[in-house]
C-alpha cells in the first residue's frame, strides 16, 4: 500500500511538473531554467513513479548501498539549502525607502523585439512613479542587447520613460550589461562620474520581488548602497521565478565577485 502511495504522488507531481513547463512556455514566459526545469523533473519523476517496482528490483536491490546513501545524503543537503535560500528570497524584499534619494537603477529584465517584456514594464512602470514623485531624481536604466532583441533593454526603457514624460535628461543609459553583476559594475563606472553621486548614499533599485536578495548582495560587491523597490512578479510565472532563482543565487555567491 505504501508503495502504491508513493507510486501514485510520484506520478502526479510528474505530471504537474510536465504540465507546469507547458502552460509557462504557452504563456510566452520564456525559455530559461526556471521554465524547463519543472518538466525535466517532472519527466524523471514521471517514469520514477510509472517504473518505480521494476527499477527496485531489478536494478537497485541490494546494490550500490554507498552510493544510494550518498545521493540521499545530498538530496537532503540540497532541499536544505533550498528552503534556506528561498526563505531568504521571500523575507529580503522591500526595504524602508529613505525620504531623499538622488539616483534611482531599475534593472532590465528582457524584450520582445524592441518591445518591454511584461516584466520588464512592471520595473519601469514602478521606476516612473518613482521618477514623478521625486523630480529631481536620475534613474539609471541599465540592460544591453539580448538574443531575439532589436535593441538594448537600457534603450527600449528610456523610450518608454521619455513618452511618459520624463525628460532624457534625467535618464542615462546603460548599455553594456548581460548579467546583474554587470548591471552593477556599469552602472556603478556611470554613478561615478556624476557630480552629485555620493557613494555613501543610498541608492533605489528596482526589480521583481523574486531578484531582490540576490540584486542587493551584487550591488553592494559593487560598492552601492542599495535600497529595495520590488516590482511584482505575475501569478503564473511565481514558481518557476523562484525555483530558477534559487540556482542564480548559488552561482552569484560562488562564482560573482
């Protein structure tokens, strides 16, 4: 009965994993790991519960015990990990906004042709309230050119910004940025050379809730003062966000600096 139990959730969350990769990639989410990984899961879990019996018997009885205790062991270690970054991810969000700020970054987030991606309109649509609150603020917007985009992220947001009415002069363009460290290290080079940039103080980023905690490390690596504004991520696109965050995370804090 126990078998047959975990026989039949293996199955299911197969299928959910399988039907999760579908209606993402149908709803033009994009193709990245937080999209494939759910169905590549789903697909092992799927053939673990259909074959589960079989394999135990004729593959895995009496065999390979160390080895089997190590990937338990490290099946273990990496939900552990999981959980503890995720937890970070959903706490490391928002922070108190400072009644003065000078500069302000929203971070690209990708383009259909030379178009904004819903989330990256999101950002900048968060960014231009900011910018109509406060009108002396600048705002770096900061993103190069991508695969399937006909122009940088940094341009497509400043046009975006100048039909809504904020003068070119308050926007400079980054434009050299393939990553959110890079996003950091540029725009870091172009605060620099403003007169009235003090390194000190703090500075409003905007990007999804999910990018959050990892945004805010790699700006601080890069000697800014960062001050959270998360813009929301949609519903359908939460999970795979996350689960797709969690690997960005561990590669930022091993391999960015």
């Amino acid at each position: 009965m126990a078998n047959n139990r975990a026989s039949i959730t293996f199955t299911i969350l197969g299928l959910v994993g399988i039907l999760d990769t579908i209606f993402v990639l149908a709803l033009n989410g994009g193709i990245n790991l937080g999209t494939l990984l759910p169905g590549f899961l789903g697909v092992t879990m799927l053939f673990w519960g259909l074959k589960r019996d079989y394999l135990k018997r004729h593959l895995l009885k009496d065999r390979f015990l160390r080895f089997r205790r190590l990937v338990r062991l490290s099946i273990l270690m990496l939900l552990a990990s999981f959980i503890l970054i995720e937890s970070l991810l959903l706490y490391n969000t928002k922070d108190p906004v400072p009644s003065q700020v000078d500069y302000l970054i929203i971070l690209g987030a990708g383009l259909n042709g030379d178009k904004l991606s819903w989330t990256l309109w999101e950002r900048v649509d968060m960014g231009l309230r900011s910018l109509q609150d406060n009108k002396d603020m600048i705002v770096v917007v900061s993103g190069g050119k991508g695969p399937g985009e006909w122009i940088t992220e940094a341009e497509a947001m400043q046009r975006y910004l100048v039909e809504q009415g904020i003068a070119k002069e308050r926007i400079i363009k980054e434009e050299q940025s393939t990553s959110t460290m890079e996003n950091f290290r540029y725009t870091r080079e172009l605060l620099v050379q403003q007169s009235s940039y003090e390194p000190s103080k703090p500075v409003l980023v905007i990007t999804n809730d999910f990018h959050m905690f990892r945004s805010k490390i790699l700006a601080r690596r890069n000697g800014l003062n960062p001050v959270g504004v998360p813009s929301p991520t949609p519903w359908y696109l939460r999970p795979n966000a996350y689960l797709r965050e969690y690997f960005a995370v561990v590669k930022s804090l091993v391999f960015d600096r």
